[in-house]
C-alpha cells in the first residue's frame, strides 16, 4: 500500500468512525487519569481536520503538530505535567487501533506507521513548545534572581557642580575607579555627566569600559546621568555608576545553560522515541515472526498431504511459501536495526548495588513533586548472590520501575523494596498501594504503564529472569527474578555427554498451541515419537514422570512462567545427555548472551527451517542456527 493510498485509507476511516474514535480517545483519556475537560471538547474539531488533512495536504503528520503546538505552553501555564501533556496526544494512537480492530480487523502496516508518524510529531511537537516555555520561565526566573542580587550592590555617585567640577562622591570609588571620594573631589567631571550638565537632559544609560588607576584593571559599567534643576535652572549633574560586569558573565552563563538545556532535551526525546520504537519494532517482529511460523508449518503439513500437486496449486503453494520468506526476511532485518548497540554480554553484577543507585538517581523525583504527595522508600537489602544481567540496563530497568510505582500512587505512601535470595537467583520484590484498579493482565493493557512493564519484562527474560505483577488489597506487588551469576565458567566435562545418534523421542515446549502442535505433527510424520509440553512447569513434570528418556527437547525461549533458558538448565541438570535447541522468534543476538556451553545445544529461529531441524535431530550440527555455542556439541565428547 502506498503512501497516498494509506493516508486516503485512514482518512475515510476517521471519517466515517469518527463518533467512535472520538468516543476511544475520550475513553483513553479517562483510563490514563487525564480529564482536561477543555482538550475533550477540542476532540471532534481535531478528528475532522486530521481526517482533512490527511486527505488534502502532502505533509499531514506535520501540519497536525502545528495545529496542535501551542498546547505546550498552554499546559505548562496551567501547571500540567510534561507527561500528562504528552499523554493527551500519545493516547490517539490506541485510541484509534481500538477502533479500527473493532471495525475491521487488522491494521495494514502502512497505516500504522504513518498513524505511528502522526502521533510522534504531534507529541514531539506539543513536548517542545512545553520544554520552550519552562526553560523560558526558569530562564526568567534565573534572570531576576541575579538582578534583584546586583540591586543590593552598592553604586558609585557622582556629583557635579554648575561649574563641571566634582563636589559629592558616594559609593565604592575605590574599588571601582582606584580613587577614594577625597581625591575625586574637586576634580573635572566625566563625560555623561558634563553633556547632561549642558543639555539640561537626561543621558540614557550606555556601557563603557572603566579603567582602575591604581589595579590598571578593567571593568564594564553601565553610566547614567541626568540635571539638577533649581528654579528652572540647572544648577549640577549627577553621574551613577554602575558595574556591570558580573551581570554580563551571569546573562552569558544563562544563554549558554539555556543553549545546553535545549540540546539536552532534544537528545533525550530522540533518545526516548528511539528506545520505544525499537521496543515496539522488536516485540511486533517476534510476534510476527510466531505467526510465520505457524504459515510456514502449515505448509509443510501440506506438501505431506500433497505429494504431487497440480500445476495451479503448485503455482499458489509457492507463491505463499515466497512471501513467507521474504517477510521472514524482512523482519530478521528490522529486528537487527532494532537490536541495542553495542550488544554488550549481561556480567556479574550486585542487584543491592543496583537498587541504591537507582533510588539515589530518582531521589528527586520521589521527593519534589508539586501535582502529588512525597513517596518514601522502604528498602530492606537480603544477603544476596551476584546475578546475571547487564548494568547500565538492569539500572534503567529499576529506575523505570520505581517511577511507574511512584506515578501510580498518586495520594503518596510507603515504596517497599526487597531484595531475596531464590533457589536459582536473586529477586526483587516491590509493593505499594494502588491509585486505581489494576487491570486483569497489566502487561496487555493499552496503557504507558503496560507498555513499560511489558518491555520491563521482556529484558529481564532475556537475561534468563522474569517479571511478574500481582494486585491484592489495593496494593501491588512486582518480583523481578534474576539468574545467579555462574561463579566462573564451566566447560563441559569430557566424557559426560554420550556420542550423538539419531534422536527419537522428542520432547517439544512452547506456550503457543499452534505452533506446538504443528510441529509435534510434523515431527511425526517424520518418524520420531513427539510428546509436547505447554509450559516449563509441564515440561518439568512430563520429564519426572516418563520411563524413557527423551533424546532432545525443543524449547521455546518466551515462556509466561519459565522461559527456555531456566528451562535448559533444570533439563540439563536433569540429564546431561539430552540435547536442547532454543526456538525463538526473537533476533538471536539478544539471546546469545543466555546460552551457556554444555547447556544450549543450537538455537532456531521463527519460522522454523524444518530441514534443518531435522538434521540436528540426525546428529548433523552443520545445519542452519547450528550450533549455539562457539564449538558443535560433539567437540565436547
């Protein structure tokens, strides 16, 4: 779909659903605790336009973030937070997907990206006019701090008789002109004040450089002078002099710190865009890539069926398997650009390290926010082992954590942190009093905080842990898990593991039905015994409970109770003779950091390359995603 037609697609949509999206977006808006009574009666005018727009104007995304740029500054006088002004724009976007699932189904790539683009200008767009007026007000707020401390200063006070001579000095003359009031005296007067003298006007304040004439040393001041007038008569002049030359330093440090300021948050919205889209980018494709599989799959069970198809089938057959492919393809690139770099490998780290610095970095934002009450933190640190994770993430995975906590307790409290030991790791258990009722699956809601818990969730899976909510008696409760840190590495004893043969019994693990059965039949059309497992705790079980050992396991990575690395382990531990390939949808660079050698034997990656599959079950390593680790698990016989 092109770019013209997605526009004009999305156009009539919010045209003709335009009471419904309106309906979703004020409905959005109340689920995010928003309720800006003026920004919902603006909702209808802004459906039409953005409809109007994308119908009409080249640039649509852009124009829409004018229309709504000075709600930025608007909100800020109205002392809103930044967040919640991002929100009333963010929320479009679920909005709209709501709507349009409901209507018609799934939403062409096309129209969510630029639904996606839309969205991101606007919020940007709303962002900066937002940062613009609090620098501006900081800024002005700076600059009269600093003029109210030069108005205590002393000035220096000349005064001029009607013959041009000095006859009063007041003020540091000293300091600033090397001379005491005794010596000026009597002496000629300075320029501003003798033009005032003749003219009988005010001279308007100018800058000039003022030579010390003891010191030689320089300073700008600012010069004012204006008659003295008797009986319509001007009788002397007065000079005022003032030094300036802090003031000058102060107003360059504010233009530079504003300078920074703005760089500072461009960065950081470039960098909270790129992180969340690279989020989104990596979670679709993984999904997308399950769904694959389940094609691909079905089309091996079809060519099983249909050994000799007609030329017609033959023709759509492969037309299908093409796309398959190519959209295969497509996401492996899109998953790699959205890969973090660099891919740094998860360490040895202390989890009680990490908390303090986490709550040492967010200590203000606990503690000085104006729009709700302080949150105090309740950290109790276990005697813990190092866990397996890596730190400038594990870092911004607890801070994140703790802010969502903190945005949800909205009348204040107690945050209780604790640190656990576990049997295989360390944990970490947050609990504090909710502000609203928590949905029934709080990583699936179409809310910030879901998305944030959900991608909270994914990074500790990734490093072999896991991340689960539970809601009971108004309070909340979330245990992040992490894997102990292996205390050295730990090759792989010589002679533990028999020669490979071909392998028979199969034991396949994967949450999702589809694929589990589609490739439990595939597998036994091949020939082998296939027993399947829908969970890490089922798979445990099927293990104790079976008389004959299984010759390899084929475990999904993303588990909801135990994902395929924990998994590994316990099978290896278990029975170091069986073999285990990870099968994942993600890209393997962000789980290689997982395997550990001895323990994964390959890795494959969604949609599965059955041929390849069943060469590892032959005992053949050189197949595709063979191995996982540096050495083919034979090397270790």
């Amino acid at each position: 779909m092109a770019r013209g037609s997605a526009a004009e697609e999305l156009s009539a949509f919010l045209l003709r659903e335009r009471a419904a999206v309106i309906r979703s977006w004020q409905r959005e808006l109340r689920t995010a605790a928003l309720r800006p009574d003026d920004f919902e009666s603006a909702l209808a005018p802004l459906v039409d336009e953005l409809a109007h727009m994308l119908a009409d104007a080249n640039e649509p995304a852009r124009l829409f973030a004018e229309r709504l740029a000075g709600r930025g500054a608007a909100q800020y006088r109205r002392q809103a937070r930044l967040r919640d002004v991002e929100r009333e724009i963010g929320v479009l976007l679920p909005a709209i997907l709501r709507v349009w699932a409901t209507r018609r189904g799934e939403l062409p790539v096309e129209v969510a990206l630029l639904l996606g683009a839309i969205t991101h200008e606007a919020v940007v767009r709303v962002s900066r006019e937002y940062a613009r007026a609090a620098e501006a007000a900081e800024a002005q707020c700076r600059l009269a701090s600093v003029q109210r401390a030069f108005a205590r200063l002393s000035e220096v006070v000349l005064v001029l008789d009607r013959r041009g001579a000095v006859a009063m000095v007041a003020g540091p003359s000293q300091v600033l002109l090397g001379r005491s009031a005794a010596e000026l005296i009597g002496q000629p007067g300075r320029g501003p004040a003798l033009q005032a003298l003749r003219t009988g006007r005010e001279v308007p304040p100018e800058r000039v450089r003022v030579r010390n004439a003891k010191s030689g040393e320089e300073r700008m001041c600012e010069t004012r002078a204006f008659p003295l007038t008797e009986a319509d008569r001007v009788v002397g002049a007065v000079e005022i002099l003032r030094d300036i030359s802090r003031e000058l330093h102060h107003d360059e440090e504010l233009r530079r710190a504003d300078r920074e300021l703005t760089a500072l948050h461009a960065r950081l919205l470039r960098r909270a865009h790129g992180q969340a889209m690279a989020e989104l980018a990596t979670a679709t494709a993984s999904a997308l890539n399950n769904e694959l599989n389940a094609v691909s799959m079905s089309l091996s069970l079809v060519h099983q069926e249909l050994p000799h198809p007609g030329d017609a089938v033959a023709r759509h057959l492969y037309a299908v398997e093409q796309a398959v492919q190519r959209s295969a393809a497509l996401l492996a690139r899109l998953q790699q650009l959205a890969a973090r770099q660099p891919n740094a490998a998860p360490r040895a780290v202390s989890l009680n390290d990490m908390l303090m610095e986490a709550l040492d970095l967010v200590r203000p934002e606990l503690t000085t926010s104006v729009a709700r009450k302080a949150v105090r933190v309740d950290a109790r640190l276990g005697e813990v082992t190092p866990v397996l994770a890596q730190p400038s993430e594990l870092r911004e995975l607890l801070c994140s954590l703790i802010i969502e906590a903190r945005d949800v307790m909205v009348k204040g409290g107690v945050l209780n942190a604790t640190t656990r030991a576990e049997r295989d790791g360390t944990s970490l258990i947050l609990t504090h009093p909710l502000g609203a009722e928590l949905p029934s699956d709080p990583f699936a809601a179409a809310t910030e905080r879901s998305v944030t818990l959900a991608a909270a969730r994914d990074r500790a899976r990734r490093w072999g842990g896991d991340l689960v909510a539970e809601s009971r008696g108004g309070r909340m409760t979330l245990r992040l898990t992490l894997p102990a840190a292996p205390a050295a590495a730990r090759p792989t004893p010589s002679g533990s593991r028999p020669a490979l043969r071909r392998a028979r019994r199969i034991l396949i693990v994967d949450d999702d039905a589809g694929n589990r059965e589609t490739l439990s039949e595939l597998l036994g059309l091949s020939g082998h015994e296939v027993v399947t497992a829908d969970s890490g705790k089922a798979a445990l079980e099927t293990t104790e409970k079976t008389e004959r050992a299984f010759d390899v396991a084929l475990v999904d990575l993303a588990m909801p109770d135990m994902n395929g690395v924990e998994l590994a382990r316990r099978l290896r531990a278990a029975d170091p003779a069986l073999r285990i390939a990870l099968v994942t949808g993600w890209e393997p660079s962000a789980v290689d950091g997982q395997g550990e050698a001895g323990v994964i034997d390959a890795i494959f990656r969604k949609p599965i390359d059955l041929p390849a599959i069943l060469r590892f079950l032959d005992g053949d390593t050189e197949g595709k995603n063979v191995p996982f680790d540096a050495q083919p698990p034979s090397s270790a016989l």
